[in-house]
C-alpha cells in the first residue's frame, strides 16, 4: 500500500535533527564515559532525538569527539565558508549547507536523484547527512499529486561490498561508520543502494559525482578522523 502520511520535507527534518541538532548541553561532572561509535549506539540515538543530546550524555563517542557538527560551533562556521549555502534545498549532485525555512537551521547535505528513463516523474531522490540518509521513491502524473513510498529496508553496496543501514525514522536510515570509511577510501565510486518497499524490489543507482560530493562533506566535516 502506498504511504502518504509523511511528506519527504518532514523526514528530511527528523533526520536532519538527528544528525545536526541544535545544541549541546553540559555534560554532569563526574560521569564515567566510554568511547563507542555511534554503531553502538543507534537505539539511545533514536531515543535522545539529536546528535547534540547524545553528545551531552556522552561526549566521547568518536562521532562527538571526532567530528564537526553543531557541538563544535567555532569549527562548523569555518567550515561552512567553503561550500555553497542554499535556501530550502541545494541543487542536485552538490554538498552544500541549505537553510530550512521553518527553523533557520543550517544543514549539511548532498541531494541526488535516480531517475526512471521510461518516466521522467518516477524516481527515487536521495539525499545524504554526515551519518544519515533519506530515501523515498516518488510517482506522478500530469494533473495529480505526487505519491511518495518510503522503503522498509535498505541495503548499500559498494565494491562488491554489502552494508545494511539501520532504519531511524520512516524513510531516515543510519549510515554505519564502516561504509563511511569505505566511501573515503573509494572516493567518486558509484554506490548502489537497494530498496524493499510495498511494490518490491528497486535498485537505486547513485552517481560518482554524488559519493564524491559526499565523502567531500565527510572530509570537510572531519568524519575522515573517526577511529
């Protein structure tokens, strides 16, 4: 059955929060903390809502320790200097920080489609977070709305390698630290995802200039430095 309870701009905002929440609050002193990836951590990830509110529980998880996102405020405005800043969404194929309209937000992201050849309003559109990505498959035709699926599982190849990503939200999926690092190391190769929805099966190509553009803002942000 085709779901059309979610919009993809909502999901685009829940795994955007995930990935680059708004701030970060002390940690208690005295805490005793562990340093884990986020592999880890996936469920208190879903459950504390953002990146921030899990780096306060836990600051020395690598992704916190390692990485820029909101956390280190000096280190992100430096960073976003070097990339293009778009209004609601950035052009296809292009790391940039786009500016949600309703919270003022700026995220970092790369937009990609996989257009269907034999219909130019069938496709999947992508689009990548440091640690994260929404997918959704979308339909239309001339004089109705368009009708978006949102996968129930999602798997990522690369170099012949498989890698599932762990579902956050309805069409938000973990990016786990391993295909991270794979995607570094094998800059500008094609990547392959492979989406089950109510419809079955679809294979969803993403370009070489799309991963570029990623493990771009993988490097930029300093995901290049987790363990």
């Amino acid at each position: 059955m085709k779901d059309r309870s979610e919009t993809p701009i909502k999901i685009q905002l829940l795994v955007g929060a995930i990935i680059l929440p708004a701030s970060m609050m002390m940690s208690a002193a005295g805490q005793t903390f562990k340093s884990t990836s986020l592999d880890q951590n996936i469920v208190l990830l879903k459950e504390s809502g953002s990146l921030a509110a899990l780096c306060a529980k836990d600051p020395e998880i690598k992704e916190c320790k390692f990485a820029i996102g909101e956390w280190k405020p000096n280190e992100l405005e430096r960073a976003k200097l070097e990339v293009p800043m778009c209004f609601d969404k950035c052009m296809l194929d292009v790391f940039g920080f786009y500016k949600d309209p309703d919270t003022s937000r700026e995220i970092p992201a790369v937009r990609t489609k996989d257009f269907d050849g034999s219909a130019p309003s069938r496709g999947f559109e992508a689009i990548f977070y440091p640690v994260a990505l929404s997918l959704f498959r979308y339909e239309g035709c001339a004089g109705c709305a368009l009708i978006y699926q949102y996968p129930t599982k999602v798997v990522a190849i690369l170099n012949s390698q498989s890698y599932s990503l762990p579902m956050l939200a309805r069409g938000g999926y973990y990016i786990p630290s391993s295909l991270r690092r794979a995607m570094i190391n094998s800059q500008n190769s094609p990547l392959t995802l492979q989406a089950t929805t109510s419809e079955g099966d679809f294979t969803v190509n993403i370009s070489a200039i799309a991963t570029g553009e990623y493990t771009k803002m993988l490097r930029l942000l300093q995901y290049d430095k987790v363990p």
